[in-house]
C-alpha cells in the first residue's frame, strides 16, 4: 500500500474525532522492500517512543 494512503486514513480519522487527543500518523520511509535493517534499528525506535512521551509530559531537553 503506497504511503499516501495511511496519510489519508488518519486525516480522514483527525477530522471525525471528537476528543482533544492527539493523533500521529509515523511513516518509516527506509522500510520495506530493500529498505534498512540494522541491530539499532530498534532501539531507535524505541527512543523515538520515549521522545514523544516525554515531550508529552512537558519536558522537551
């Protein structure tokens, strides 16, 4: 499925939600079919979660 169809989904899900929550839509452009694949590949993925959470909670440094 071509990247542009999720981005479509999840505009189309912001404009119908009814909460203040917030709502992301991550792309990983470098997956996939010959796309990178590494030991730290998850772990950076994890950080960008504990990113997120904490700028969330206030902190942002």
């Amino acid at each position: 499925m071509p990247y542009w169809e999720g981005a479509k989904w999840a505009a189309k899900l912001r404009e119908m939600k009814t909460d203040n929550n917030v709502m992301l839509l991550k792309t990983n452009m470098g997956a996939g079919h010959g796309g990178s694949s590494g030991r730290y590949d998850r772990l950076k993925e994890v950080a960008f979660d504990y990113a997120y959470a904490l700028t969330q909670v206030g902190i942002t440094k």
